[in-house]
C-alpha cells in the first residue's frame, strides 16, 4: 500500500511537473524567446512519449531560430520513430519552403499525398496539416485523393466546401455544400448560414442555377425546392419563392404551413402583395380543412389593409372593398371575443379613412361589450371610441374613456398612451397648465414615442406660455389642431390665418406653417405639404419645429415623392446639425439604409 500512494505520488509530481514546463514553453514561445521555449519543447516531447503538438512547437521554435540543419535532423529522426504519420512530410515541406528550396518542398508535399494511408482521420488531419499553410489546392487534392479511395465521392464535401471558399471559388464551394447537404440533410441549416455570410449577389445566382439542375436530374428530391425558395427569400423575390413552396407544398400534400411562413415573411418586410397571395392560396386551395385558414384569412385582410393606408394611393372604391372584405370574414366567423381585433381594424377603416364616425362608434361600443374579450384588446378599443368621440365634438365620452384605460393599466404601456392622450385633451380645452404637467410626468414613459411625443409638448407649452400674460394665442393654436384632427380643415385654416392676423410676430409662426403641412399631408397634397415644410426649414431653422419638419420632409421625399436623394440629403442634416433630435438616430439608420448598407 505505501508503495502504491509513494508511486501516485510520484505519478502527480511528474505530471505536476510537465504541466509546469508547458506553461513557461508556452510563455516563452509567446514573447518569442524561441531558443529557451525550444529546450523545453524539446524536453516535453520526450517526457511525454512523443506529443506531436510538442514535436510541432518544438520544429516552429527552429524555425524560428534558422536552425535548419538541426530542425531537418529532428524531423528525420521522428520519420524515422513514426513512419506512417504523413504530416511529417508536409512538416519537411515546411523547412525546405523556409529555406526558398521550393522544389524539395513540393517533393515532400507530393510524398505526404502519395503515402496517404486510407483512413479517413488519417487523410483529414493530412488535408488540415496544408490547409494550415494555406496550401489550399493541396489540401483539396488530398480530400479528392481520399475520397476515391474511400469509395465515397461525397464524404469530404463539406470540407471541400470550406477550402473553396477560402479559395474565392463559389461555384465549387456552392456545388460542395450542396453535395454535404446530399449526404447529411442535417447540414442543411449550417449551409444556409454559410451562405449568408459568404455569398455575394451574384453567387445567388450560381447557387440558383445549380439548384435548377438538380431539381431538373432529381425532381422527386424535396429539398432542392425548399432550398432554391430560400435563395428567392434572401433575394427579397417573394413571388417566386412562393411558386416553390406552392408545387412542394402540393406535392406533399401539406396544409400551406410553409405557405403561410412565406406570407409572414413577406408581410414583416411589406411585400404585402407576395404575402396576400400566400395568404389567399391558402385560404382558397386548402380551405377551412386547414389548420392555418382563420389565420391566413384574417392576415390576408391585414395586408390588404396596410398596402392601402401605406400605399398612400387608395381610391374610395378600394376602401369600400377593403371594408365589404372585413364584413364577410365577421360575417364567416362571428362578432365575438374571437373577432374582436379585426372589428378594431374595421372600425379604424371606416372612422379615419371612409369617415363614417357614427357605423365606427357602434362597432367599437359593441366590441368593448362582448363577454370575455380581451382586457387588452377593449382597451385599445376603448382608445379608439375615445378618439372618434373627440372627432364628433363629444369631449366627455372621450376623457370618460381615457380615464376608464388610464385608470384599469397605470403601469402598462397602453395606460401611458391613455393618459397621453387625456393629457392631450386637456391641452385641447385649453388647460395648459395640467396639460403640461401630464407630459412632464409621461417624459419617463416606457413607450420612445409616448416619451418623445410628451417632451415635444411640454417644451411647446412651456415657450409659448411665457410670452404673454393671456394664452389667448396658445389656444387659437390649440382649437386649430383639434379641428384638424376632427378633419374640419376649412374651419382649422380660417383658425390659423386669425392667428396670423392677431399675432403677426408670435413665435407659433412655424407651428402654424407646420400643422397646415399636417392638413395637407391628410389630403394627400404631398408638394403642398412639402413646400410648408421647406419653409420652416428656411425661414424658421432655429424654432423648436425645425427637426420635426426636416424628418417630416424626408419622409415625404422617401416614402411619397420618391426623391431618394433629396431625402437622404435631409436625414444627413438632421443627424449631423441636430445631433440632439429624436429623430436624429432614425434619421441615421434610413440614411444609410438608402444608401445601401446593410442595416437591420
């Protein structure tokens, strides 16, 4: 017993030992004390019965020392040792090439191919020994080389993949992942992945191309479709991704699940018309059978919705189709809690877009009433009703409704928005005072745009406040936006120019050019707008709405008017003169976006 815990003992010293001879050869090779790390190397590979990452450290120090006659007498002796490792002659290749004796070199290098053993560990450490000196056609050879003597033409594939990609080559990178994807469908979501971050637009269109020949020599192979679908998606060409996914999805038989992914996709990147016939592929092939029918209809609607109303091009006739759409979808499945959003997204149609308040405010009064809906959902309703009941001049059913939302989700987000916009109302009905304080309190706000919304108000407030000892021209001000948001423009307009005409030097000048820019751009008289907006800019560049009128503007270039340029002349100004803005850090991302790098 005391003979075995004396050799345990002695066993634990040892390797205590060499594990602290490793630490002060790594040390030293790291500072580039290459003659003392190459001692210790040296003494490591003996003591630990001939490691081949010492050996290999060792070799690297004599390298770097010049020793060549001595590193070339190490490697001899270990060929020698271990005749079957191959490696060693990539590593004789290696002092040759140091020594610029390139033809010796590649003799070495052609050996290590030749002796290859038919192993494929073997062969891989072999193809990584050249990969590491970056001899990528080497490497390739050996991958070639043993794979026919494996008898698999594909069992390298991947390995392939990658050293073609170092390469520069994508055609034969593209061609190699796929064939690895052939052998290990698993790898399928890795190449992806790859593809992603190497390929270039136009290597989608080789990947693209070889994709079409295989799905032409194999067409029962599933993959190549959902494959090629992919590339389509990353190109952003969701019509044709959906002709790929249609036919596989037909062919299996499946119940459009990978249909109604494609209309997801599409939607979130407002392709609206790709995922609208996504959507109604599923909702007229598969039918209510599907488990993906309600959901389908229902976003189909959405979509239709938002191409409208962000189109800004819709006609009365569209909105009256849109709104037959929403009845026929409440007509399949009922007015119920199940329902409730979509009669929240119809309501919206007719109250602000067919202004028909009076059909809006019954349909939401009777949402909020349905047994069991939504907590969430009556609120945004009760929102909602609130504000239609504000466009009709009924203040309070509106700060009724506020104050039910404010009151039931203080802490929330949508309780915030409530508050906001009693807050507002006040303002409306000229208590400032009160008004100002709520968007002091709601500057801490946990939603950006309640937060950003409530700071401009209360800096609004607070500088036209101080000017006069009446608040008689805040609250011309005031009556005039109201009107606006009740869509009674004449009457806003005759407001504003009594504005003008009683306080010719006041400094609501470029408030008032603002919000007729607001009218207009309801009209949809976008130059009108855009005229309005570049006065401010001119004329009224130091007031408080100069950064809302430049982003304003080059939104209207981006999104409207179609003057790329121009608009992103205008989001360069706003994030570089005015830093401070809120809108100054999405000024930035859309610049560069038009620009066209790469932001999410």
């Amino acid at each position: 017993m005391i003979r075995s815990i004396l050799l345990a003992a002695g066993l634990l010293f040892a390797f205590a030992a060499l594990g602290q001879d490793a630490r002060l050869a790594q040390q030293y090779y790291t500072d580039g004390e290459f003659e003392k790390a190459a001692v210790l190397y040296e003494k490591l590979f003996e003591q630990s019965n001939f490691n081949d990452y010492y050996f290999d450290r060792y070799v690297e120090c004599l390298l770097a020392l010049e020793a060549f006659d001595d590193c070339e007498k190490v490697i001899k002796k270990q060929l020698k040792r271990d005749p079957a490792n191959v490696q060693l002659y990539v590593t004789y290749g290696k002092l040759f090439e140091r020594q610029v004796k390139d033809e010796e070199a590649e003799a070495q290098y052609r050996k290590a191919i030749e002796m290859m053993p038919q192993d494929q560990f073997a062969i891989t450490k072999l193809a990584n020994a050249f990969t590491t000196l970056t001899k990528y056609d080497l490497a390739i050879e050996t991958y070639e080389k043993g794979a026919a003597m494996l008898k698999d033409s594909q069992v390298f594939a991947y390995n392939l993949g990658e050293l073609y990609r170092r390469k520069g080559d994508s055609a034969k990178m593209v061609e190699s992942y796929l064939n690895s994807i052939e052998l290990d469908p698993g790898r399928a979501n890795t190449v992806k992945a790859i593809f992603q971050r190497y390929l270039l637009p136009e290597d989608y269109e080789e990947l693209k191309a070889q994709l079409y020949t295989r799905i032409q020599e194999g067409p029962a192979n599933d993959f190549y479709p959902e494959m090629l679908s992919w590339v389509f998606i990353q190109q952003k060409d969701y019509q044709n991704a959906f002709r790929q996914l249609r036919a596989l999805d037909r062919r299996l038989q499946e119940n459009g699940g990978r249909v109604f992914r494609l209309g997801e996709i599409a939607a979130s990147d407002r392709d609206y018309a790709a995922a609208i016939q996504a959507y109604e592929y599923i909702v007229a092939d598969k039918g209510p059978s599907s488990t993906y029918y309600i959901d389908a209809k229902r976003e189909a609607l959405r979509c239709k919705r938002r191409q409208l109303v962000e189109g800004y091009d819709y006609s009365r006739e569209a909105l009256l189709q849109l709104e037959a759409e929403y009845e026929s979808f409440l007509d399949e499945f009922g007015r119920s809690k199940v329902t409730a959003n979509i009669i929240l997204e119809e309501a919206e149609l007719v109250a602000l877009y067919l202004n028909d308040l009076g059909k809006a405010i019954a349909m939401l009064s009777d949402m909020i009433g349905y047994p069991n809906v939504n907590p969430t959902t009556q609120a945004y309703g009760k929102i909602n009703l609130a504000d239609y009941y504000l466009m009709k001049g009924e203040i309070w059913e509106a700060t009724l409704l506020y104050s039910q939302v404010d009151k039931a989700f203080k802490e929330d987000q949508i309780g915030h928005e409530a508050r906001f916009r009693n807050a507002k109302l006040s303002y409306y009905a000229g208590d400032f005072q009160w008004a100002q304080a709520q968007f002091d309190i709601l500057k801490a706000s946990t939603s950006k745009l309640i937060a950003n919304d409530a700071l401009d108000l209360s800096v609004f407030i607070m500088d036209n406040l101080g000017l006069d000892t009446t608040a008689t021209a805040l609250q011309l001000y005031a009556d005039a936006e109201l009107l606006v948001f009740q869509n009674r423009f004449d009457e806003a307009f005759l407001k504003l120019d009594s504005l003008r005409q009683n306080f010719p030097a006041h400094s609501l000048l470029d408030d008032i050019l603002y919000l007729e820019a607001q009218v207009f751009k309801k009209k949809r008289d976008y130059n009108r707008a855009a005229g309005l907006l570049q006065k401010i800019i001119d004329e009224h560049k130091e007031e408080i709405r100069a950064d809302n009128a430049l982003y304003e503007l080059a939104q209207l270039y981006d999104k409207q008017l179609n003057e790329p340029e121009k608009a992103m002349a205008l989001y360069e100004t706003l994030f570089i003169d005015f830093s401070g803005s809120t809108f100054a850090v999405e000024a930035r991302k859309r610049f560069r976006q038009l620009r066209g790098d790469n932001v999410q």
